[in-house]
C-alpha cells in the first residue's frame, strides 16, 4: 500500500488512490473574495448565469437572513443583515453552485476526482473574473465528509480506521456508546485545517448541511482545509485553482493518515 505520512499536517502527501466507492457524503470547495453589495441584485449576476448556463441551467435565489457585529465606541452592536445568495444547479441538480456577495461555493454528493471537481471550480472562477469581476481574493477552502454507517462496519472500525481517531470506540465498548465526537483546529503546511470525527447515533448529524442525518448509527470524518494566504491579493483564476489544489492535498494527507489499508481495499482503492 502506497505510504502513510507520519505528520499529516506538515508532511509529504501521500500519492492519490483512486477509490471506486468512496464513502464520501459531500465535497464542497469555496473561494471567498472582497464584499460585492451588487451580487444580491438579480441583473448584475444575469452575465454569470448566460455564461454558466451550459452546465448549470437550473437557477434560484435563496434569501439568507444574518447577524452583522460591528465594533462602535468600545460597544459591541449587532444588527440582522439580509442577503441573496443565487443557486446553479446541473441538469441532474447533483452539483450545486453558490454565489453570495463574497463567495463562490461549489459542492457535489457524487464526487469523482480532485482533477474534475477542481477543473468544475475553475471554470467557474473563470466565467466571475470575466463578468463579475472581484478585486481581491480572501480565502480558498476545500471540505469533505466521509461516513460509514450501518452494523456491519460500525463492527469492523478498528481495522477499518487508525486508532488515534478511534478514542474509546473499541470493540468491547462500542456497543454501549451512543455518542462520541472530536474536533481538532491546526495549523499546516499550507494554511489550516479543521478535523471532526466520531460516531454518531440515528437521525443525528454533527452538521446536517454537510451531512445529513442517517437512520442508522454512523461514523464521520469530516475535513476542512483552507488557507488565507491569498488574502488581498488579485483575484486570479489561474492562481486560486493551485491554491485549492494544495489545500485540497492537505486534506488528502489527513485522510490517508486516518484510514487504514483494509479501508483503501473495501472501497476499491487502486
């Protein structure tokens, strides 16, 4: 089996497996850029969506509604601040995308490669620099849910998964755990990077959006890696796909560091 890095936060990357059946829930990667007030005004997206269209030809606005806190004479103020975030779906609406006023977001529940998630991505920085035009970049994130679910391979955790993530989930006490969840916060090489990982019971989700509850007993490894590295600098398409492309392989890293070999070979990694 190819190698397992020692320090997943600061190490080499493992070569990428394929997986044919990769038990990932959803994929999302996001470039955040300076605040665009317009992007809330239908007319001013209307060349983005001609230029997307071809891939994405469902379309909808979704109102969000969020709490501002804002600093004024040594006294913290708050007020609710509402907003439009646009939505372009596939002809099959299996890949979203979301353009707020300082963020374009993609995601997908049926990933296939880093190369064509990123290519997607891409693409669609491209179309924005071209009709939108944002001035400066802020942040590039790259997140992913994995999730084994059912008895079967509730049972076979420990050879399936390292045991630094395993905690108390071993075999003589799983059965009488209900709930177990970690969350680490760390630098890495190219940023940062949050990891959360446990089981969770029925119909319970530790974040329904990413991963929405299952009826039966789960475990999770959900990884975000982002930097802000890119921060003030110029919005380039070009520039912000390489940066995806390392935090996309930080959490690569973390992932292979995760796993064992028995769980590259049951979900078909070659």
């Amino acid at each position: 089996m190819a190698n397992r890095s020692t320090d997943p936060l600061f190490g080499e990357v493992p070569e990428r497996l394929m997986l044919s059946n990769a038990p990932l829930v959803r994929v999302i990667g996001q470039v955040r850029f300076s605040k665009i007030v317009k992007i809330s005004e239908e007319p001013y997206i209307a060349d983005f969506q001609e230029a997307i269209r071809g891939d994405y030809p469902h379309f909808q606005g979704d109102k969000i509604q969020a709490v501002e806190l804002n600093l004024t004479d040594g006294t913290m103020q708050h007020r609710t601040v509402n907003s439009v975030v646009w939505r372009f779906f596939d002809a099959e609406r299996v890949i979203r995308v979301s353009l707020g006023s300082d963020a374009i977001t993609l995601e997908t529940a049926k990933y296939t490669s880093r190369n064509d998630f990123l290519g997607r991505l891409k693409t669609l920085l491209l179309a924005l620099q071209e009709t939108i035009k944002p001035s400066l970049a802020q942040r590039v994130g790259f997140r992913y849910v994995d999730r084994l679910q059912g008895d079967a391979l509730m049972q076979e955790l420990p050879e399936l998964i390292q045991p630094e993530l395993l905690n108390v989930l071993q075999p003589t006490l799983m059965q009488h755990i209900d709930y177990s969840m970690t969350e680490i916060q760390s630098r890495t090489k190219e940023g940062n990077l949050i990891a959360r990982y446990g089981m969770a019971p029925p119909e319970f989700s530790h974040d329904p959006d990413m991963a929405p509850p299952v009826s039966d007993k789960s475990w999770v490894l959900d990884i975000d890696s982002f930097s802000t590295s890119c921060a003030g600098n110029k919005f380039s398409a070009d520039t912000l796909h390489d940066e995806l492309d390392k935090v996309a392989a930080r959490a690569y890293a973390f992932f292979r560091w995760s796993v064992a070999d028995e769980f590259i070979n049951r979900f078909g990694g070659s």
